[in-house]
C-alpha cells in the first residue's frame, strides 16, 4: 500500500476505532483455550474419517463395519457435539469473537496467498458430504460456474483417498 491517500485513510480509520482495535487484539490474544477446541475437534474428525476410509479402501461399506468401529465413531460424534458446546461457550464475549474472526480472515488469507482453496466452512462441508457419497458408492457430479473450486475440491478429495489408500 504505497498510496499516499490510502494510508492516510487507513491511519485514520485506525486511529478513530483505535478502542474498537484494542478490544479485537485483546479478544484475538485469548483465544487459546478456543484454538485447542478446535484442534481437538480436528483430530477427532480426522479419526472419524480415517476409520471410515479403511472400508472405502477393502471396498465395503460402513454399515458392514464392525461394531466396535461403529461405537467408535458414535462416541467420537458424541466428544464433537461436546466440543462444539464448549467451544460456543467461549464465544460468548465480543472481544474473542472480534480475536477469532481476524484470525479467520488471517488464515484464508494465508491460503489464499498460498494459491490454496480457501477452507470456509462451507468448503469443508461440501468436501465432508462429497467424501461421504464416494466412501458409500454414490455418484458424484460438481457443477458450478467456472472458477468456484469444482476442480480443486475433487483434486483434494482424491489426494486424501490416495494417502489413506496407501498408509494402510
């Protein structure tokens, strides 16, 4: 931002909510125990997926799974919901959830300058319900208007199936 003009507007746009500036740098500074959630709740999903992908993978179902496997998932389900219910509880103050939306914006950006697919939840849903179709035998068709992610959705689907496929 080279522009004069600009960073004379961006000076004073700080300077007026400088308050407003204060608050989401402190939210942003306490978002630790909501960081860990989150990564507990990745790890778990990551968990759920793998286990079901091991049937994808010997070409059965997950309801032919075993039952063991099957209380696992359930129970992992259960932990996630848990999470999620702590996780919102922490959300509750204006500053972290200030903290928690920059660092949000910080990290699609750092995607985004990484030419990466930008994982919104939105994205990590449509990738959550299209693995599902695939590990079930279901037809898959993407269709959108050019340049939405069709492509680079199916192309990291594929490449988890192929690292799943071959660390087992």
């Amino acid at each position: 931002m080279n522009d004069p003009i600009q960073m004379k507007e961006l000076q004073s746009l700080i300077s007026h909510h400088a308050e407003n500036v204060k608050h989401i740098i402190h939210g942003y500074a306490k978002l630790g125990p909501v960081l860990k959630i989150e990564r507990e709740m990745r790890n778990i999903v990551q968990k759920i997926t793998d286990l079901k992908m091991k049937y994808y993978i010997a070409s059965k179902s997950f309801e032919q799974a075993d039952p063991r496997d099957v209380r696992k998932v359930l129970a992992r389900d259960s932990q996630l919901t848990e999470l999620n219910i702590q996780k919102e509880q922490l959300l509750q103050t204006k500053e972290i959830v200030a903290g928690y939306e920059l660092r949000k914006i910080r990290n699609y950006a750092d995607q985004i300058n990484a030419n990466k697919l930008v994982q919104t939840p939105s994205v990590l849903e449509m990738k959550t319900k299209i693995r599902s179709k695939i590990m079930s035998g279901q037809p898959v068709l993407l269709s959108g208007p050019v340049g939405t992610g069709k492509t680079k959705i199916a192309q990291e689907i594929y490449q988890e199936i192929l690292e799943a496929k071959y660390k087992s």
